[in-house]
C-alpha cells in the first residue's frame, strides 16, 4: 500500500471525475492522501474532503505565496480547524524566494506564527522551501521546529542539506521530479538516504513524474514515484511503498 504524503486534489480540476480518481488511486494501491492546504479556503476545502472519503487526510496553513493576506483572525481560524480529527498537520508553510509572490518579510513573519501555531497545538508541520534553504533552515532552528516533526515536501536540495536534515530528525518526501532524466541530485537522495527518513507524494495536480509528465498529476501517480526510488535503490517497491507509508502513519499519527 501506498501513502501519497502531499496533493491537493481538491482543486477544481478534480471534479468532473473524482469517481474515476479514486478508482485509479485503488487500482495503483493507494491508500491514503494528506491534502495539504495553501490557504483558509483551501485548508477547508482540504478537511471537506478528508470527512467525505476514507483514507485521506488533511492539514492547514498558509503557503507562502498567500501570507501577504494573512492576519490573526485568519491564523485563529486555523488554530480551531486544527483540532479536527482529520487534520494532521500544519501546512503547507515555509518560503519562496523564486517567485517572491509574497514579500520576503511577510513571508519570514507568518512562517514563525504558524510555527508557534503548530507548537500550540502539538502538530508536525509541512515545509515548503524554494530558493530559500538558509532562511528555512535557519529559522526551523531558532522556533525549535524540530521537535515538532518537520517534513520537507518535494525535497529538491543537495544531498549535503538532505543529510544535515535528517540528522535534525526532520522527513523528506520526494515527489515525481526523480522521474525526470536530468535528477542527478534527487536520485542521488533517493540512494543514500536511509529508507526511515523518506516518503513519496504527488504534489497533485503539479509535478506529474513520467510517464505522464506534462498532464494532470493525481495520487495513483504516486506509484511512479515510489518505483523509481525503487529501481534506484535496487529493492522491491513493496519495500519502498511499506516503508513510506509507515514513515506517513507515524508522522502524521495515523493508526
């Protein structure tokens, strides 16, 4: 069975044929799905669909590209939707220097709050980190986010960083970009760091890995993912898929 550790399919384009995604993600294996939110809307849209299906799950936050509409009404919101049952986490969180669609200092500000939000409520966070390794790091660090449990969703930095993580404690989650031909770096992650500290997402609908690269990603894509870290590890994918989804349970205290 197979754990897809980030998506978020409730975006609209899912709609007209989530039965059939479903049946898919059935088909490949898939049992559960931690719908990630970006937003205050995104976060309920998240946990509707977490209530609605069985096996899938959600978390709250606000993506860094959406802080610049924070404000402490909106982190209150998701303080009380963190207590649902179904919600397993706070994210998606972090910063984003490579598109810089919030301001850099707004983006720092609300990251640390929603730390200390996590602290409140006892949960792991999920880290977004474009181009913005230092900072991440840095303040991860300085709001001792680490005891919390830390995963770094759709990991894309060096195997130096990838290990100085894992010695932190913090997961790493590789999504469809190992599939790529040009993933030295992610294969390279995907070989040598220990099997315990990895889990396997989609991103959907983004980040589709091959052989479907260009269309629509979607949980049973997750498959894909999980037999490349295979082929590169020369083990079975029972073993990755076993292996990642215990690594999700656990973190997201998933019985």
């Amino acid at each position: 069975m197979l754990f897809d550790s980030h998506s978020h399919m409730y975006y609209k384009e899912f709609r007209k044929d989530m039965g059939q995604v479903l049946e898919r993600m059935e088909q490949a294996d898939v049992k559960y799905v931690l719908n990630a939110g970006a937003d205050l809307e995104t976060s309920l849209q998240a946990i509707e669909m977490a209530e609605k299906y069985e096996g899938f799950y959600a978390s709250v936050g606000c993506h860094p590209h959406d802080v610049k509409g924070m404000d402490d009404e909106t982190l209150l919101m998701f303080k009380s939707l963190s207590k649902k049952p179904k919600v397993r986490a706070i994210g998606e969180i972090g910063l984003d220097y490579f598109r810089n669609l919030s301001p850099r200092d707004e983006q720092k500000y609300w990251f640390k709050r929603q730390i200390e939000l996590a602290h409140e409520v006892k949960k792991p966070i999920i880290i977004h980190d474009r181009d913005a390794n230092e900072d991440v790091m840095r303040i991860l660090k300085e709001e001792n986010a680490f005891e919390l449990g830390v995963l770094m969703h759709c990991f894309s930095g060096s195997l130096e960083l990838a290990r100085q993580y894992v010695k932190l404690g913090a997961k790493l989650s590789i999504a469809g970009p190992v599939t790529f031909k040009n993933a030295k770096k992610l294969v390279d992650i995907a070989r040598e760091i220990p099997l315990e500290y990895l889990m396997v997402e989609t991103d959907a609908p983004y980040l589709t890995p091959e052989p479907f690269r260009g269309k629509r990603n979607e949980s049973s894509y997750v498959k894909y993912t999980a037999q490349k870290i295979a082929d590169i590890r020369g083990i079975d994918l029972e073993a990755v898929a076993e292996a990642t989804m215990n690594n999700a349970k656990r973190f997201f205290s998933i019985e």
